[in-house]
C-alpha cells in the first residue's frame, strides 16, 4: 500500500473484473453526484468487456459514441445501485433522455436524527464466471462519484480465503449496507431492485475480503450517525481511545475540511502534522500550537471550485467541480505500531459523529508516518507536494456563504424526504399533464425562494408555493427527476443551490423507456450499430460509425454499395448463437418488441427477424 504522490490508480482500474468474469452487482455510495459521470460507469464496464473498443473516456459531448452509451447504459442499468445523499445530486448542464434507464438506479438516502449528511464513499462489486462463480471486491475512497479534479485516495480490497492474511468480515458490511437502504426516501428501491440487494448481501455474509500486505490488523470503521459498529467515535477508532494502554505520541492528518474537533485528537496524540486546505486554515483561524499545518503546493493544486464536502455547503451546485486536496487520512503512532484510518471522513464533528462515513482502520509497524511524508525506498513523501501554511485572515463572506449554503442543502433535503411525488395524465391529444406535489409540508425559510422544473424542460419552471403542474409534456420528456433552485439574500450576498429531487412517479406510460429509444436510435444505421454492440462486434460498429454504410460496405468487401442486413450480422449472430450468447438474442429480441410497442419497426434493418430465425434454426439443427 502506497500514498506516495508519483503512485496514482484510476477508479476505472479498480473497477476492472478478475480475467473472466464480468460485472454481476454493483452498488455505490456517495455523498454528492454527477448524472454524466453516473452515464459512463456503464460505459466504463462495456468497455473493460469488449476490450479492442476505442470509446473515449471522457463526457458524452467529448467524443463518446452515443449507441455505445445507450447500449451499454440498458445492458447494466439493472446491476447497478447508486445510494445518494437526498438533495446531493448536481444538475447536468442538458438533459439527456438517457438517463431514463438510469432513473431506477438512483436511491435517495437521508440520515435520521442526526441531523448529518449521508458521506460515506465506498463500491461494493461482485462478479460472475461463465460457470456462476462469484468474487466479490470492495473499493474504500474519499471520492465521489463526480469529474472532480482532486487528490483523493482508493483503497482496494478483493476477496479472500487464505487464512495467513488479515481479512475483514463481509457480514459486517452487508450489515452496514442494509441499515443505510433502510434510510432511503421515498420512492425508494423497487421491489425487484430490492431483492438484488437483499442477494448481494446474503453472498457478502459468506466472504470475507483481504487486507494490504504489511499491516497486522483491519477493521471495518463503519458510521451510521450517532450509531457506530463498536459505539465508538472516530478518535477512539484511530487513537485506541482516552484509555488506551499506550499514549499516542504523534499523528499525520490529512482533511481538507476542519472543525473544533481537531483540539480532540491534538489532547490525545501530542505533536500533529496537518495538511489541509488552505481556505479551511483560515477559517479555522489560531491552531494554537494544536499542530503544524500544511497546504498542497501550488504546483500541485488544481483549480477548481471549492466544494465543503463534509458539511455540504456546495456538493450538488453545478457551477465547477472540486479540485485540490479531498483525501482523508488519520496517522496514529504509538508505542511501536502505527494506525492508519482511510475513507470519507473529515476532521469535524460530522465526521466524527453525526455523518453516516465509511473507512478501514488498519494496524502497521511504526515509521509509517516518515515514510509517507518523507518518503522512502526511492519513493516521493507527501512532504515534496506541501508546503507550510501561511496564515491569512478568514474570508468572511465566504464563511457566510457556506452558512447559507448548508442551509439550502438541508432545505433540499427536506423536500427529498417529504414525499414528492409525481403524476402523469394522459391528454386527449396524446400528450401529458404533469403535477407534483408533497405528502407532507416543508416550510421555506425566512427569505428564501424556491423554484421546481421538470428536469427534461428547463423553461417551465414553477414557484414551490404554486400548483407544480406542467401540460403537453411528450411521453418522452416525462421524467421522475425535478430540479430545485432556492435563492436566499444573506448579508448583502445573494446565494443559490440547485439539486436533482427524485419523485414517486405514477401514471406514464408503460412504453415510456420505448419511446425513448425510438428517439435515441434514429435510423435504421444507428439500429444496425446498436445490433452490434448488442452481439459484442466492436468493430463492426466502429466501422459503420466513422464510415457509414460505405464504411461498413468496405469492411465486408462489398464494394461501394451498402451491404445487406444478412452479410453485416449474419457472422456476428451465428457466433452469438454457437457460443450459447443466449442474452445477446435476447436482447435483440427485447428490442424488436419495444420498437414494434411505438411502432417503429421501420427502424429495423430489412430482413432482421428473419435473419434472427434462421440463425436460431440452423443452430438448434446442427
């Protein structure tokens, strides 16, 4: 295990499946997230499958293949979970329609009774062999699932049986994970996404995974608000508590977000080396010999737009993204061993209760502390990307604005938990007459205005105390996700926030997701590329995306005439077919139905469904 600044890994590395396997669940926890970089992670997983696949990385509107993203988004919708803090996900600068297969994935989560935020970062991931095997891998971070531009941290733990290593329980986390969808709002997980759920922690109860070669012992450091896994705060967690046999006598902190707690950890370990923001060290204002603090050289700091993350103050607003330091790292030395806390924790109050937060604590030799900062075996020390703080007087608007600002998050998510819910009524003329409305009232704020839009109209937007109602809405454009702006004028400055609600919706049309895709996939072309991927041919597909049918045309040898429906994906479905690819024809039956749902077969390639039923038939003779 390293935290060296030259060692970097990309979430998508860790995301990669063991040689073999594909991706069979995922869920995911985060404090504040972006619906675009929510749209790739199913990208992400096409593409580690189809390796030999070119598809770029980056947003959709950066050269991403829009029939890659759909197919890839349809094919793991269902696999896939994301739990959100209620009020934490950012509006996207357009709407997709995409994102209606992706509706069902988000799960809105509000602590109770703390009065903290829903932080913890963490993917739990199980995979599947041709044969059923299952391997489960767990991702502990301090990101969240965003584009920002930080330095955050990843730990990765796979499963494992081996006895001589130091394994963490994965009952425990299937408890954690269990307690956590129990705060969900209102409308929840469906029923079906439920039981997948339930599933995954029934496999989770029977593994247990490994921790980082060099460290003694590993715990689950697990949150859940005023309630933890051992009654214990974070402190105790990291410092062996007030009673500890063994005083601690020194600590490496790293958060970019500081409160009066840090005294607490100060009076129990001595001598404390800080590195955190430098916006946060003002504010903080005298440590008062508390500890040496740090800042990320400039050199090393990346422009971006500050983002509290721990206390909320900005997590969804879709002005920028964060940058600089987001890590949260706690080293405690103590007699002759060293612990080590990794996760989302910040050093404040909400991170040392009232947040539901997710880390490891781990148990190493002593000297962990020069190594990481110093650096050792050739290796950079965090110390070379540092530099010492220098104290300047606290930005006071800032400060208010931040005030402010936690407000507005905790009115958001106020309106997530009150039962917004959302009808849909068929016109005469086809169209839809939308109205949301709250089971129960949420009272504004002295001063503030709220307004509430259909996510998929950005023009329509009604006052919070008016009839929510939006008319002629095209069953395309009906979406559960409404966007929420509240104002309010504080001292002179004007501050806003937006956020994604998602509301119960009732009344659409069951076809809602088929005429979506008819509008997705225009032309019969983009049908036949989408057949591609849906059969696995990369290939193919890219050779029909960047050459067209002349493309395609040159790629079979067939001239400069467009090729046939049969001689473009007769090879690719009779491999499919002989390989026993029994979900790649399924798909394509499932979307043969839907489009014949909207009646729009004439999307399909001529002589598709017969070329489907003579492959099946020269398979099953055979």
């Amino acid at each position: 295990m390293s935290l060296g600044p030259e060692d970097r890994r990309l979430l998508t590395d860790a995301l990669e499946p063991p040689p073999g396997m594909e991706l069979d669940r995922a869920v995911t926890t985060t404090y504040s997230l972006d619906l675009v970089a929510l749209l790739l992670v199913p990208l992400t997983f096409a593409a580690i499958d189809q390796r030999g696949s070119e598809e770029s990385a980056g947003e959709p509107d950066q050269g991403v293949d829009p029939v890659a993203l759909l197919e890839s988004v349809r094919r793991y919708a269902d696999r896939l979970t994301v739990l959100v803090q209620a009020g934490g996900i950012a509006v996207p600068a357009r709407y997709r329609p995409m994102l209606t297969y992706l509706e069902g994935t988000l799960v809105q989560v509000a602590v109770p009774g703390t009065g903290g935020v829903f932080h913890p970062k963490v993917w739990v991931l199980r995979f599947r062999d041709a044969e059923g095997g299952l391997v489960h891998r767990v991702l502990v971070l301090s990101r969240n699932l965003t584009f920002d531009n930080s330095w955050d941290t990843i730990l990765v733990l796979d499963e494992s049986d081996d006895p001589r290593e130091n394994l963490l329980p994965g009952g425990e986390l299937a408890d954690y994970l269990a307690t956590v969808v129990s705060w969900a709002v209102a409308p929840g997980p469906s029923t079906e996404r439920m039981e997948k759920l339930t599933e995954l922690a029934t496999s989770l109860n029977r593994v247990s995974f490994a921790a980082p070669a060099g460290f003694k012992d590993a715990a689950w450091v697990a949150r859940t608000g005023e309630h933890t896994v051992h009654s214990r705060s974070l402190w105790d967690d990291v410092t062996g508590g007030v009673h500890a046999q063994e005083r601690a006598t020194r600590a490496l902190v790293i958060s970019p977000f500081l409160d009066t707690s840090l005294a607490d950890l100060a009076d129990r370990c001595g001598k404390v080396q800080l590195l955190s923001r430098a916006e946060s060290l003002d504010a903080f204002g005298d440590l008062q010999g508390q500890a040496e603090a740090f800042v990320l050289d400039p050199s090393a700091d990346l422009d971006g737009v500050e983002d509290n993350a721990d206390e909320g103050s900005a997590g969804p607003t879709a002005a920028g993204r964060l940058a600089g330091l987001h890590a949260k790292i706690y080293l405690v030395e103590r007699g002759h061993s060293t612990t080590l806390y990794v996760g989302s924790a910040n050093a404040t109050r909400g991170g040392f209760g009232r947040n539901a937060e997710f880390g490891v604590r781990l148990t190493g030799r002593k000297g962990l502390i020069d190594e990481i900062w110093s650096g050792a075996h050739g290796n950079l020390g965090l110390s070379a990307v540092c530099q010492p703080y220098d104290p300047k007087p606290p930005d006071e608007t800032a400060i208010v604005r931040q005030r402010a600002e936690r407000e507005l998050e905790r009115f958001h998510a106020a309106l997530a938990g009150a039962g917004l819910r959302l009808d849909a009524l068929e016109d005469a003329d086809g169209t839809y007459t939308l109205q949301a409305g709250l089971a129960r009232p949420v009272g504004e704020s002295a001063g503030v205005t709220t307004t509430v839009r259909l996510l998929s109209i950005p023009a329509q937007e009604r006052s919070l105390g008016e009839v929510l109602r939006w008319t002629r809405v095209d069953a395309s454009r009906i979406t559960p996700l409404l966007c929420v702006r509240s104002r309010v004028a504080v001292g002179g400055v004007v501050v806003e926030r937006s956020a994604v609600l998602v509301a119960d919706l009732h009344g659409a049309p069951e076809d809602r997701s088929a005429r979506v895709l008819a509008e997705l996939l225009k032309t019969p072309e983009d049908v036949l590329r989408y057949l591609a991927f849906l059969l696995g041919d990369v290939t193919l597909s890219q050779a029909l995306r960047f050459g067209g049918s002349t493309g395609a045309a040159a790629f079979f040898g067939a001239g400069g005439s467009a090729p046939d429906t049969d001689v473009v994906l007769f090879e690719p479905l009779m491999r499919a077919a002989v390989h026993g690819d029994a979900d790649a024809l399924g798909r394509i039956d499932r979307l043969v139905a839907e489009l014949r749902t909207v009646e729009a077969l004439h999307l399909l390639p001529d002589g598709l469904e017969e070329l489907v039923t003579v492959v099946r038939e020269a398979v099953t003779t055979s």
